[in-house]
C-alpha cells in the first residue's frame, strides 16, 4: 500500500487554478519531493494531504484512508510542518518536548534537538528566539513525535549550511528506518541527498 | 496506533501536569486573576442585579417579556459562536494536544460538563435575584425565587446550545424562523400557554406563577442541560482541526489587541473571515469596461480584511486617476468600490439598514423614554456596519499603492454607500414617527451618526497622552479613558439627544442640527490631523 495517493487532484478558487490537475504517489519508506516555482501549489497540495483542504477534483489517500484529522489514528500516523505551529510562550523548548514525549509516550525527548545540533536552544523560550532559531524548534517538534509519514513544507528555510545539512541527514535517516516523507523543497541538495522521487508542479493559474 | 480514550486522558493529564509545574506563569498570578474576576463581578455585578431587580420584577408577572428577553440572550450567544464558540482552544492547545494521537474528547473531559454547569447556575442565580418578588413577605416568595432561578438556569442553558449551535453552523440561524413563530403563538393573547412553560426554556420563568409546573420544568432543564452537554462533545469530536486552528488564532489575535486596548484590532480580529458571498461578482457590469492588469484579475479575491478585494481594487486604481480630478467621478468610483464590498458582505448591510430602521423608529415614536438612548446607540452602531469602505481607506492612508487617493473628498464619497443603507432605514423606521418635529430629529440623528463616522474611522488609535497610567485609589483608571475615547461619537451623540429631551419638541432638530455641524468641522479636523500624521 502506498503512503500517499494522490490522483488528479486539482484545487480551484473563483475559477483561477491554484493547483492544476496532479498525480502522483509516495510507496511507504520512500521519500518524494515537490518542486516548482511560487505559486505552484506545492504548499496547497501538502494541506490536502494533511487533512487540511478538500480537493477541488480528484482524491487523495494517506495510507489507503481519507485525509481526515478528526479521525485519531490518522493523527497518529501522520507528522507536519505547514507554517509555524503553535507553542506555550510559557514553557522552554525543552519543556516543549518533554511535553510531547508524554502525549506520545517517548523516552529520549531531546535526540532529534541533539542530532540538529541544536540541543543549546533547549533552555529558551521559543518566542525569544530567533526566525532561524525559530524553525529548528519546530523541526524538533514535528521529528520528536512517532510517525509514519512526515509533511514537510520547506524545512530548510531560514536554515544555514550546517543545519541544513543535519537536517539531510536527519530526513536520509528516517526515511531508511522505513517513514515515509513528502517534502516541499528548493534546496537542491537537500532533495538530491534524500529524495527517491521528484514531483515537479507546474504554476496552477 | 490509535489509543483508547482511558489510555488518552492518562497520557494528556500527564502532560498538562508537567506543563503546570514548569510554567513560568506561578500559580500565584492565576490566582490574582480569579480573584480579580470574582471581585469586579461581586462589586460591579450584584449591584446592577439588585439595581435591575425592581424593574425586572414586572417581569416575574409577565412572561412575555422573558420570551423576547431569552430570545435576544440566544441570538446573541448564536452569533458570538460564529466567532468564538465553546469548543475554543489556544493555538498551542489545537497544534500540541488536539493533534496528538488521543481522542479530542479525552483532552476537554470536564470543559462540556463544567461549562453547562457554569451557563445553568449563572442563569439560575441572576434568575433568583433578578426574578424574585420584590416585596418579602409575599407568601408566594419561596416558589417564586425557584421559579425564577429555574428560569435562569432555562435561559442559561438556552444561551449555551445557541451558542454551540452558532459554531456547528450558521445555517442553523434559520431556526430563529421557528422559534419567533412558536413563541408569537404560545403568547398570542398577551399570556403564556400552559404547554409552552415547558417546551421553551424562557417560558419557564412562567412557573413563577404557576407551582404546579416546578417538577415538569425542572425535567425539562435535565433534559435540555444533558443535550447540550453531548452537544459540545459531538462538536468538537466532529470539527476539523483547520477550523480549530483557524478560530484559535482569531481568538489569540483578538485576546493580544484587547489586552493593549486596542479595541478595534479586537474587534477586527473576531470577525475576520472572508466573506462566502458573491465571491464571483460580475464586475463589468458594477463598474464599466476598463481594462484590468491580468495578474489582478487571475488572482482570487483573497483580502480578508479589505472588503472588496483585489479585482474590483484593480478596475478602480485604472480609473481613479482621472476620478480624482473630478468629484462626481471620484464618488461613482468610490461609491461602486464600496458597493462590491458591501455586496459580498450583504449581512453586514442588512444588519446596518434594520439596527438604522430600529432606532431611528424609537427615536420617531418614542423620544422621551429612556429607550432613545439605546436609540441612539442603535443608529451608531448600525452606521458603522455599513462603513467597511472607509475604515479600509483610513487604515491604509499613506501606504503605497493604496487604491484610493488622500483626499478629503475620498474620504466623503465613502459615506455615501452608509447615507444610502441609512436612508432605506429611515423609510421603514419613520413609519412609526409621532410628529414632524421627532421625525426630523431622528433623520438629523442618523445624519450625524453617517458624519461621525470620519472622524471615528481616521483617529482610530487613542493619542499617547491617554494611554499612561491614571492612579487613584481605586487603581489605575486608564481603562476607562481609553474606552471612552473609542467610544467617543456614540458619547457626543447620546449626550446630544440627551440634552434635546430637556428642550420643547420644536428645538430639539435644531440642538441635533448644531451636533452635526459640530460633526462636520470634528470630521474635517481629523482628515487633517491624520494627514500630517502621515505625511510627517
């Protein structure tokens, strides 16, 4: 079964294509990348995936289901970084994991904060960090929590080199551990060090 | 790897333990916050109770004005629900907890039950005070003060499903139809059918005159409290995490602009959602054949806070260069600007048109009763639905590509969109006029309410010298500065009509005249403040 189908899926607002008509699938354990400029719809096409947004036309299935996060065990299965996420300005970081290792019962909270390099941030508060800073928490927060599919949209940005390339490693990893990732990306090294697909998207309007 | 909701409740109270041990919020400061809520509801809210008390307690004898009064409380609370409903969380709460791999349910255990609790014993003692007898030695008082605290806990719980009933779906705001129709027949001859004490919650206050239906009341309010309870579960088990999402950031947006008394950027941020209606409008019909660049009209209509949109935007930009030359031309162009907008956003005209109908009614049938005030406060409120073109102007003064130009002819041609919906709200509300003289001082009173919208739209952030501290022994009374400053024109204008009552009915029209003339130079004032304000 693949982890994610997604057949002639297309997304249209006011008659302007945000998406145009797209297929593709990601086999579980694998990792596919979207590309494509601005605008193309990468962004739109992992909010459907995630439950998010209901397609104009076509279906999508994750793990041979609907896309439905209402559903608990879709939840489980499924880990995202779509935009900034929401946080207690009152907790550090590693506050932050600790409390995610307690809803998903996980022991070591801060090793995917260690493997980043980022295990220095660990006593802030996220809200007095850093843009750049800022995205390694989240990363940290979305890596921390089990799952068997992880959305990624551009994780590299605001990152530099030495991140970024952690963060290669990270993904490489998992994706070998046998998670299956969909990731939207314009770093060019990134998709080439983890990616088993590419999915390219042309502009939707 | 889905969990049981015991496996669930376990893991999340873990959770939130460790999350209130390491806060750096000491529990000591949650204290101070309760302490103060129940402090100011205590000193500010019983004695208003027991001040309405006497009025109110006419009420106890008829229930037909507890009918009108629980079906207002509802439609409040369903409209609230739009907005910011009971399944309402913080943005962490639905990014961190609701997403995470146990059932929603077993994070909100207690909310549902607490929350009908609090609606039904918040009810239940306003009713006891409210509607008890007046007199003490009325040997009926014992059951009143049950009636009336199971009248309360009715209208309470009543209040609560219309408010679940306003975040499941507006669509259900066609119950009103219904309701206003059942209640208009179980009070047809100006009392209270015995049948409807029991089937409408409000109408349960009638027990106050009837013991006999103490028991069957108090069943139904059982029955009532339990679905609601089910109800806030079902709601949130069944509500997309993107809509939670979406609401929780309203909500903390809103919380982070009330807690600096910026009331507007609140207020904005509730309501903030872009319009579903006529999203495709045929543009070259509303505003004429000038070309539009592509890329404006290939975008979707996105802006959520500009009430129009970028195409109708983009049409008018490519006219408004001549249009500013030119006054009608510039109050076509502006006026067909604030149509689109007010077309997509068609409720907020018709709430303008019938709050203006309303009060400008009151304002012509009953000037001399305390009603005008809230009159008063009607006409305002109603004027300023209707002027989302002007605030979007005001607001983006001296930004670049602004599409309007920073004239104080611009600004002027934004009321004419409000003049009109005021001015087919005059022609319903004056048809209960009481004399030439109340009719002229009603439209003068929404003429001035239309004025006043300029200077309310321009200075919409409060000077800096309001917003220092202002210490007196009973604290800092800042607050009540800063609210006072935002509502400064329904204060003008209430203390206007005011005044006009103290004078014989022929100089009423020409004190409210005064106002808006005194309107007009507050409105050409504020255009020239905001100006330099930009240009400098």
């Amino acid at each position: 079964m693949a982890a994610v189908e997604v057949n002639t899926v297309s997304w249209v607002v006011d008659g302007a294509a945000i998406l145009a008509e797209t297929s593709f699938s990601v086999a579980e354990g694998s990792a596919t990348a979207l590309v494509g400029p601005n605008g193309s719809g990468k962004t739109t096409l992992l909010r459907m995936v995630c439950g998010r947004l209901s397609p104009s036309s076509g279906s999508v299935t994750v793990f041979g289901r609907e896309p439905d996060d209402r559903d608990a065990s879709f939840r489980a299965d499924l880990s995202e970084l779509l935009g900034a996420p929401g946080y207690y300005d009152d907790l550090t970081l590693g506050d932050h994991l600790d409390f995610l290792g307690r809803l998903w019962n996980v022991s070591d909270t801060h090793a995917e904060l260690e493997r980043l390099g980022a295990l220095h941030l660990a006593t802030r508060y996220i809200d007095e960090m850093s843009s750049g800073q800022r995205q390694l928490a989240f990363l940290a927060l979305a890596l921390t929590r089990p799952s068997r599919l992880l959305v990624l949209d551009e994780p590299e940005q605001r990152l530099d080199a030495s991140y970024r390339e952690a963060l290669g490693e990270i993904l490489a990893a998992r994706r070998d551990e046998g998670s299956s990732i969909l990731i939207a990306t314009h770093d060019d090294a990134l998709r080439e060090r983890i990616a088993d697909r590419v999915v390219t998207l042309e502009e939707g309007a | 790897m889905s969990m049981s909701t015991r496996e669930g409740r376990a893991r999340i109270a873990s959770a939130l333990r460790l999350r209130q041990s390491r806060s750096r919020i000491p529990r000591s400061e949650r204290a101070l916050t309760v302490y103060t809520v129940v402090l100011v509801a205590l000193i500010y809210g019983t004695p208003a109770l027991i001040a309405s008390r006497d009025g109110w307690g006419a009420g106890a004898e008829s229930p037909v004005s507890l009918v009108i009064a629980g079906l207002a409380l509802s439609a409040a609370f369903f409209v609230a629900g739009g907005s910011r409903g009971p399944s309402a969380f913080s943005v962490a709460d639905v990014d961190l907890v609701l997403a995470g791999p146990a059932p929603r349910t077993a994070f909100a255990r207690w909310r549902p039950a607490l929350l009908t609790l609090v609606f039904a014993s918040v009810g239940a003692l306003v009713g006891a005070i409210v509607l008890a007898p007046v007199q003490p030695p009325d040997p009926g008082a014992g059951v009143a003060i049950v009636g009336g605290a199971l009248g309360g806990a009715g209208l309470g719980v009543g209040a609560l499903l219309a408010w679940i009933l306003g975040e499941a779906d507006r669509r259900f705001g066609l119950l009103v139809v219904p309701a206003v129709a059942i209640a208009a027949w179980a009070i047809a001859d100006g009392t209270v059918a015995p049948w409807a004490m029991v089937a409408l919650p409000p109408l349960w206050c009638a027990a106050l005159v009837d013991a006999g239906l103490l028991a069957p009341a108090a069943l139904a309010l059982i029955v009532l409290a339990a679905t609601a309870f089910a109800a806030q579960r079902i709601l949130l088990a069944r509500t997309r995490g993107e809509l939670l999402r979406r609401r929780a950031d309203r909500w903390d947006r809103a919380r982070s602009a009330a807690t600096t008394l910026d009331l507007r950027t609140a207020a904005g941020a509730l309501g903030d959602r872009a319009p579903r209606f006529f999203r495709r409008l045929p543009l070259s019909r509303v505003l004429g054949s000038a070309p539009i660049a592509r890329a404006a009209t290939d975008a979707p209509a996105r802006a959520d806070d500009d009430p129009i949109g970028h195409r109708a935007g983009a049409r008018i930009r490519a006219g408004l260069p001549q249009a500013a030359n030119g006054g009608s031309a510039l109050l076509r162009a502006v006026f067909a600007r604030d149509l689109v907008g007010g077309i997509r956003r068609w409720p907020d005209l018709a709430a303008a048109a019938l709050l203006i109908a309303l009060g400008s009614g009151i304002l012509a049938a009953a000037p001399h009763t305390n009603w005008s005030l809230a009159a008063v406060a009607l006409v305002t409120v109603g004027a300023s639905r209707a002027a989302g073109g002007l605030r979007t102007h005001a607001e983006n003064l001296g930004r670049p590509n602004h599409l309007d130009p920073p004239l104080e002819r611009a600004a002027w041609a934004h009321v004419a969109l409000p003049a009109a919906v005021a001015a087919i709200g005059l022609l319903t509300g004056l048809t209960a006029s009481a004399g030439m003289w109340n009719a002229l001082a009603a439209i003068l009173v929404v003429a001035a309410a239309l004025v006043l919208l300029i200077p309310a739209a321009y200075r919409f952030r409060p000077p800096d010298a309001l917003m220092g501290p202002i210490n007196t022994p009973a604290g800092d009374m800042s607050a009540v500065v800063v609210v006072a400053w935002w509502i400064r024109t329904h204060l003008f204008l209430l203390a206007t009509w005011w005044l006009a009552q103290l004078l014989a009915p022929p100089a009423r029209p020409l004190l409210v005249l005064a106002a808006l003339l005194v309107g007009i130079l507050w409105a050409h004032r504020s255009f020239l403040h905001e100006r330099r304000s930009v240009a400098g």
